[in-house]
C-alpha cells in the first residue's frame, strides 16, 4: 500500500508539473472550439480530470499536449454533440478573408494579384460557411493546420491518424474548400474564373489562416 500510495502522489506531482503549464494553450483551443468563455472552462476542466485519470497511460517524453488535445477534441465531439451544441461547426470565424489571402506568402508560386482583389471581396462569413461545409474529418485537419498551426506529427498524434492520412486529409480538404469558395465567388460576380486561379485559390485559402493564427 505504501508504495502505490507514493506511486500515486509522484504521478499527481508530475501531472501538475507537466500538464498545468499547458491550460492556458488548451483553453485557447477551447474558446476556438466552443466560442464560450463558460463552455471552455467547462470543456477544460472536463479534459483535465480525464487526463489525470489516464496519466498513468501517458508516455514520459511524448507529445504530452497532443495527447492533452486529443482528450479535449474527444470531450469536444462526444460531450458537445450529445448536447447538441454543433461540435461540427468549427469555430471559422476566425479564418477571414485578410487572413486567407495573407496565407499565399507561404505557397511557392503565391496568388495572382486579381485573385487576391477577387478574395478581398468576399465575406469573412461566407468563408465560415464554405469551411463548415467540408466533411468533418477533412474540416478538423485543416482547423489544427491552418487555425491552430500545429505540425503534420501533432494532427497525426491528436487525431490518431498517421501522418500520410493527415497530409492527404488537408490536402483533399484544401482542394474542396477551393471550389465552394469559387463558387461562392462565382454567386457574387468576383471574377475568379481564370483557369489558373481556379488552380491556385484553394491552398491559399486553406494555409492563409495559419498565419492569421500566430499572429
């Protein structure tokens, strides 16, 4: 008894050495998930007591905040849509029309400069729409990419995916989220029509965002 006593007391003192200094970042991801400073306590708190009942499950000298976000992204799911919250709506307000555009600085060729003026004209909530229509498994790849910035390795180990399955979720989800935005353009007469701005638009518009992000 003594020594799962001291067992248990050395692995509370290393989840609070390791995991608190974490809670601001989740509760940043919170907020952008649940877009409610009460739910994101709420969706905090809950992933914290989980983890601290699973910590014994936890690696030492692992990704401990991807493990702590897939706890969160699983609460999130699960928890939420049974209180039919809409954990599908991924909080996208965030990504606006400035910040896509601003993501063609990290693509190799960039955008043309017609398009960007064609992006500019769109509404940031039209953009919101276009990305909560994407399927949610490709919806979820390009929200941790291109809102939260987090790396191929991270997505994988969140979502439990490999990482080859990630890169071709973000990259299919860019390419659907290319065409709903022409063709929301295309609704408000925002010439986006020129075959090679139809081939460009959709990664910038999906890594824009993880600049807007950092900022």
């Amino acid at each position: 008894m003594p020594d799962t006593k001291t067992g248990a007391a050395e692995q509370a003192a290393r989840f609070e050495k390791e995991a608190l200094p974490l809670l601001d970042q989740l509760y940043g991801g919170a907020l952008r998930m649940t877009r409610n400073p009460a739910d994101a306590e709420d969706l905090v708190q809950e992933t914290y007591m989980k983890a601290f009942q699973k910590f014994g499950s936890f690696t030492p000298g692992t990704n401990l905040k991807a493990w702590l976000y897939r706890i969160m992204t699983n609460t999130y799911i699960n928890s939420y849509r049974k209180a039919q919250r809409q954990p599908s709506q991924l909080p996208t307000e965030e990504i606006t029309d400035h910040q896509l555009v601003e993501t063609s600085s990290h693509t190799s060729a960039g955008l043309a400069s017609a398009e960007v003026e064609a992006l500019k004209k769109l509404p940031d909530v039209q953009i919101t729409d276009a990305l909560n229509q994407l399927p949610e498994d490709y919806r979820m790849v390009v929200f941790y990419a291109d809102v939260e910035g987090l790396a191929y390795k991270e997505i994988a180990e969140i979502m439990d995916t490999p990482i080859g399955t990630v890169m071709s979720r973000l990259h299919r989800g860019r390419k659907q989220l290319r065409g709903l935005l022409k063709d929301v353009a295309r609704e408000q007469g925002i010439g986006l029509n020129h075959p090679d701005l139809a081939g460009d638009r959709g990664d910038a518009a999906a890594k824009k965002a993880r600049k807007g992000a950092g900022e």
